[in-house]
C-alpha cells in the first residue's frame, strides 16, 4: 500500500493542482462552491488589496475600498495590515486588475507549494515528504482562496515558519540549529503581524516560553514600531482621523461595535473606518456579530443555525480562555523537551480556536489548518507524548482537505439542516482537534507541574501597592 502511494502520490498532487489552476478559468470545480455558482465572487477578495496601495499614491486611506478610481469590477473590504498594502500589494498594483489577479494566484499557490516543501524538509521519509505536498496544494479550501484571490496564502506560510521553528527548537542538538529555528520563528511572526494577526493569541505562549522570549519580543517591538509609523505619519495614513480621536474611541467598545462593523453599516465607509487604527479595531468591531451566511463556516454560527436561535457569544471564547490558562501551566513544565512539545501541540490548537472563537469564519480560511495537518505525520516519527492519537488527528484532518458538504445540497433549498450539513465536515473535525490536543496538553501539565509548591506563594496584604511603593 505504501509503496503504490509513494508511486503515485506525486501524480495525483500534480494531475489535481493542474486541475484545481485550469478550473479557475474553466469552472470545473464551480458545483463545490455555492457563490461560484450563484454569484460572481472570481477575484472579490483580491481587486482591494492592489487599490489599496493606489489610494495611498492618491493620496486617499488604504482602506477607501470603493473610493476613488475603480480597481477591478468588484470588491471584498481591505482589512489586511496597512504594511501589507506598501510590502506586497505594490508588487502588483501596476498590472491591469485580471493580470494583476492571475499572477497574485499564482504567488500565492507558489507559497503554498513552499510551505509543503519547508515541512517535506523535516522528513527523510518519502512518503511524508509527498503528503505535505499534497495536503498544501491540493485541499479545496486552497482552491478556494485562489479562486476569490484572497491574500490568505502569507497566513499560511507564517503558521508553517512558526511550527517548524517549535519542531526545530525542540529536538535541535545544537546552538546553530537553534537560532535557524528561532530565525524562522521571528519571521513567521513579521508575516502573521503585518499580513493577519492571528498570531496574536500565540503570544501569551510564546512569552511564557524563555525559549521563544526574546524572539517574540524583539518581532513585537518592530510590529509596534512599524504600526505606530502607519498611524501617526500623514503620508501612510492620508485620512487618520488624528491621535486624540483616536484615543477617545480606542477603548470604548460599544461605540466601535455600533459605528464601525461594516456589515451592520451596509457597506459604507465613516471616517474612522478610514483611519489605519481600523485594522485593529475591525476585530473588537465585528467580535460578537454574527453573520448568518451562507458561507460563513464558525462554530458560531453553525450552532445558531442548527439550533434556531442566537446563543451567548461568551460560550464561543472558552476555547480561548483554556489556551491562555494552558500557556501559563506550560511555562511551569521543568523538562525542556516535554515544554517545547507542549508549546507546539498547544500552537496548533490556538489555530485551530479561531474557527471555533470567531463568528465569521469563511471557507479559504480553513486553508490556515492545513499546515497543521501536513505536520502530524513528521510528529509521528518523534516519541511525541500525544503520539498515539496523531494518526485520528491526520484522518480527521483530512476532511479540511475535501470539499464542504454544499454539493450533496446543491440543488435543494437551503434550510438550517441543509446549512448545517454543508458546514458538518468543517466544523466536527475542528471540534475534534482541538478537544484531542486540549485534553493531551491538560494531561502533561498535571503530570508535569508540582501545583502544590504554589500552597506556599503568600499574597502580602499590602498587594498590589507593594508592587509600586516600597
């Protein structure tokens, strides 16, 4: 059986990535994916990311998506960092917006490409090195983000750097083995900073961790600094709407929350959804709504439409609080190599929580899980504690690799159990995954940890002014 994969493995990855390209032009694939059937979504998600670049040449705010000269015949909103905007975008701001659109696809398959190539690295195992290749380029969630032209595929790639540099870190010999690791993990951090931030919720982790400290530290002081330039200098930001506003606004959620979810303003842009700030405040903007869509695939909302109401937004941010409350246990694991495994298990599971902690969840973004998946099988070659369940972790995490259930419903009418089982093998195998790896992380940290040297801490009566005064 391994032998006839390891023969025609490679076929396969190359006959479906030719596939899956052709099938941008052709619309082969289009009975997988509801708007390429219904709507005309080729390249929305793309077209803001060049004009956002040609807005700051005129003069006019990044994210003035639908201001100013026109750039392509549709448009998603641009939320990426404003440092993506001048790093990449310009690269391919001056080409007329199809040709500026097939060749972002074509980078960005390129990325996906390398990121199986830096996880087929870490193996001598032929057929693994295969997989990576495989799991990277052929999984419809790639497909779809090069169909919508997402800029997803940097995401991808900074999560890859990141759990190779764990790998690295963790069973280097030696100290220039780890600070390529530690080279790799700065980097990953820059591409998650200035393209998405979903490394932010990693950090608490990566701070906890003394071996990844000091990277992570000097990757967010450059973060603040290069953020902090987009804010404050008029040439980045040509529409702030200046530092004292700014302030006013920062911490008063409701407000933000009211005036500045771009859904709930029907697609129109206020003058603080013009400043750079609203890279950030897009996340606490759009935190508890809900978008009931079609294509929207968080836990949720598949909740609240397989039970027929809204539920408790709070419910959805536990698998974050446990993340946090495990990052702290980990740091307290005295045996290097038991840390480190731990940290990366538990770096997997934070990525995977931000299909089951954010409510707009759409399908190209599973592509961010698919590195994960392509990693379990190198684990498996190490005496990893969780090792006996990687094998129902890769099998489950293969369900990301095929399509969404949309084309057993396809030509039926889309009721909540028809939209249910269109989300069904998306958001099962996530649950899964992340209950697998919380539950092996729990286990280590309580055979791990001495919790009863912590009987001894005493709080001093005078805390928290003994913290300040002496």
């Amino acid at each position: 059986m391994k032998q006839s994969l390891v023969r025609y493995l490679p076929f396969a990855t190359i006959a479906i990535a030719a596939i899956m390209l052709l099938s941008l032009h052709f619309g082969w694939l289009n009975m997988f994916f509801y708007d390429a059937e219904h709507a005309n979504v080729q390249g929305i998600d793309y077209f803001a990311v060049p004009k956002s670049f040609l807005n700051l040449l005129e003069g006019r705010s990044i994210f003035d998506t639908w201001g100013g000269t026109p750039y392509g015949p549709h448009s998603t909103w641009y939320l990426a960092h404003p440092a993506f905007s001048l790093a990449v975008a310009s690269w391919f701001s001056f080409f007329d917006p199809w040709t500026s659109y097939w060749l972002f696809a074509l980078f960005s398959f390129a990325i996906m490409g390398y990121c199986g190539y830096l996880i087929s690295k870490l193996t001598s195992d032929t057929l693994k090195k295969q997989i990576s290749y495989f799991i990277l380029l052929c999984a419809f969630p790639t497909y779809w983000m090069l169909y919508v032209g997402n800029m997803h595929a940097p995401l991808v790639l900074a999560l890859t750097l990141i759990l190779i540099s764990l790998f690295e870190l963790t069973y280097s010999e030696n100290e220039a083995g780890e600070k390529a690791a530690k080279n790799k993990l700065f980097i990953g951090l820059l591409i998650s900073f200035f393209s998405k931030p979903i490394v932010l919720l990693m950090l608490p982790l990566l701070l906890f961790t003394k071996e990844t400290r000091r990277t992570t530290i000097k990757s967010i002081l450059i973060y603040g600094f290069v953020s902090v330039l987009f804010i404050v200098v008029p040439q980045l930001n040509p529409e702030g709407i200046g530092l004292s506003k700014l302030m006013g606004i920062a911490f008063d959620f409701d407000f933000i929350k009211e005036n500045m979810n771009i859904y709930k303003n029907q697609f129109a842009l206020n003058a603080y959804m013009k400043d750079n700030s609203i890279h950030w405040l897009n996340l606490i903007a759009q935190s508890d709504y809900k978008l009931m869509h079609i294509d929207v695939f968080s836990l949720p909302v598949f909740v609240d439409t397989l039970v027929g109401r809204a539920t408790a937004s709070g419910i959805y941010k536990i698998p974050i609080y446990i993340s946090l409350l495990l990052s702290c246990g980990i740091a307290f694991i005295k045996d290097k190599r038991i840390r480190l495994e731990s940290t990366l298990l538990l770096v997997m599971a934070i990525s995977l929580s931000f299909f089951l902690s954010y409510n707009t969840v759409w399908e190209y973004q599973f592509a961010s899980a698919l590195p994960v998946i392509a990693f379990l099988p190198v684990l498996k070659e190490k005496n990893v504690f969780y090792k006996k369940y990687i094998p129902i972790m890769f099998y489950t995490g293969l369900f990301f690799c095929l399509p969404s259930f949309y084309f057993l419903v396809r030509d039926g009418g889309f009721s909540s159990n028809s939209l249910s089982i269109i989300r069904l093998d998306r958001i099962i195998p996530v649950i899964i995954l992340f209950i697998i790896m919380i539950i092996q992380i729990i286990l280590i940290v309580k055979k791990h940890v001495d919790f009863k040297r912590f009987n001894k801490i005493r709080i001093p009566e005078n805390f928290p002014e003994k913290l300040f005064f002496e």
